[in-house]
DNA sequence: GGTAGGCCTGTATAAGTATGCAACACATAT
DNA sequence: ATATGTGTTGCATACTTATACAGGCCTACC
C-alpha cells in the first residue's frame, strides 16, 4: 500500500514539478490517492528526496544530496584502513608529499586525507594512483611524510 | 558584503553538513558573520541551495535545470564569472596557488585558467575540487593569489 | 482467546522556512 | 542639495515541514 504510493508519488515527481507536500497532497488526490500532509512528509523521508529550487527531486545522478547522505549512512573508512588499503609509497620534494596508490585508489585515500583537516596540508589532488599533498612548507612536508609512512609500515 | 558572506557559506557547507537555516546562523557567527535567519533564506535562495537528507547541498549536481542549462548555453564562462560560480577559497604557498571549488568545478576552472594564459602560471593541474596552479616563483604566486582573491571576494 | 510488537495513519503542534514591510545605505540623476 | 532607484537587512508573521502521540490493523506467539 505505501510502496505503490512512493512509485506514484515518483512519477508524479518525474512528470512535473512539485513545490510543496500540500501541492503533492493535491496531485495524489487526483490519482485517488487521500493522504495527508504529514504522511507525505513521511514518504519524502523514505524516499530520501531533495528540495531545492524547482521543487522536490528524487535522489538520481550524482547530486549532492545522494552523495551527502551516503557519506553520513556507512562510515567513510578511516585514513589508517585507506593507507593500508591503497597505499604503496611516499615520496617528499619541497613542500610537497607524493602517495602512490593501487590504481583507482588515490581518490578515496585523498577524500579521507581531506576529512582529517591536518592544518600543515593546504590542499590534495588525486589522480588515478597518485595524490599529491601541498604542505604549508618544506618541514612540515617532511613530517607529514613521516606520518604517512608510518602508516603504510604498520 | 554579501558576496562574501555567501562565500563563507559555501564554505561551510562543504565544511560540514548543516542541517537548518539555524545552524548554519549559529556557524556563521562563530566566524564572525552576525545575520539573522531571515537573510540566510534569502542567501539560500541566491545560492540555489538544496535540502535534503543531510541537510543543505551545493547545487553543484546535474540535476538542477537552470544551472545546467546556464552552464551549457553560451560560450565557455570567462575566468570571472568562474571563479564567482565554482571558487571556494585560494592560498598560496611557496610558488604554488592552491584554489578550492566546490566539487567538480576544478577541471572547468582550471580550463578558463589556461584560456589566460597568464604568464606567471607555468601550468595548472585540476582534482575534482582543487586546482593546483604552478607559478614560477613565490612572488608571482602571490600575486595571482591576490589576482584570485580579488575575484572570488567580489 | 489474548497479548505483544511492528507498521501505518491522522491529529495537533512544534520546528523550520519564506516573505511583506519599513528602515536604512549608497549610487545616480535631476 | 534633493530626489529616485536599487539593494540589503531585521522584525513579525504567514507558510511549510517534521514529529510526538494515540489509535487501528496486522502477524506471531504464547
């Protein structure tokens, strides 16, 4: 009975626009659906809809709020796991750490790089199987380095 | 005074999640920006923000028609309204800039960045939201920096 | 049977968001 | 200098969404 109506309520969404749960209200009475607001405010729980400008939208593509919510659901792995997944060397040249990885892992080691916030990294980018850490400088560099290849020894 | 305001919060957001218009408030003043929630709507609204689970997102996702189509529609956004639409933050360290955008907006930024072919800028790398500008030494970095700080603050 | 737990719902209301209005600041035109 | 237009803000409040609560309907298991 709900099931069906969260697929109505999809394609209502699909076919036009919805800018409020009353509006909503209105189209599912129309398809002979008599709920109320609070119970679509339910179902858009359920269903793990967004709305932004241009109304309620279903989670699809590579929106942010898809991405956002599977970031809060399953714990992002901890830099540690990563390193030891992914990691294979570390390498320093001036202010900046080079970390290769197994191919296709420098993205994920680089988000969780980036969750731990260490002040002395300015900035990551990742390729397929490298990341490249920017440090404020050449000493801090250095100890970053330090602290990664610990990690990739454990 | 606005502008920058909604700068910050961009920030924020790709910071940690907010969850209402209150939060966010509260986040705000901590850096110093004291307004109300009234206005915060408001920027909410300039900033074409969405709400889902998770709390409020970047439209950076495909599936908000109008940016999408503004994106696509006419020639390739000049360097400006670049840095206005996707920038987040710049600094710089030694010869290197490090500019944040939001996610995906590296490889379109770094690509106007090439198109000026400035002459300080030995070459640009671009991540999913950060673009690494090589300058040919400290001074001319800092420049830039101030270059792209300029627009990002306008 | 009867009881307990789970799920779904509407009601009422709390929580959150948008907006009309007036005040003010600043720019440009008269 | 005064007027007019544009833009921004806070306040108060209308509008919208989420949720605590209670009741109904199942099913499973004494």
């Amino acid at each position: 009975m709900t099931a069906q109506r969260l697929n109505v309520i999809r394609e209502v969404l699909a076919s036009s626009p919805v800018a409020s749960q009353d509006e909503l209200r209105r189209k599912l009475r129309r398809r002979g659906i008599h709920v109320t607001q609070a119970t679509l405010s339910r179902d858009i729980h359920k269903l793990r809809l967004s709305k932004g400008p241009g109304g309620y939208s279903l989670p699809n593509g590579h929106n942010v709020p898809t991405i956002a919510a599977a970031a809060e659901e399953d714990q992002p792995l901890s830099l540690g796991e990563m390193i030891d997944s992914f990691g294979l060397r570390v390498r320093q040249a001036m202010n900046q750490v080079v970390l290769s990885t197994v191919m296709g892992g420098a993205q994920p080691v680089a988000a969780a790089l980036d969750r731990e916030e260490w002040p002395e990294v300015v900035g990551t980018i990742a390729g397929d199987d490298t990341v490249l850490l920017i440090c404020t400088d050449s000493r801090h560099a250095s100890e970053v380095e330090t602290r990664l290849r610990t990690m990739l020894e454990v």
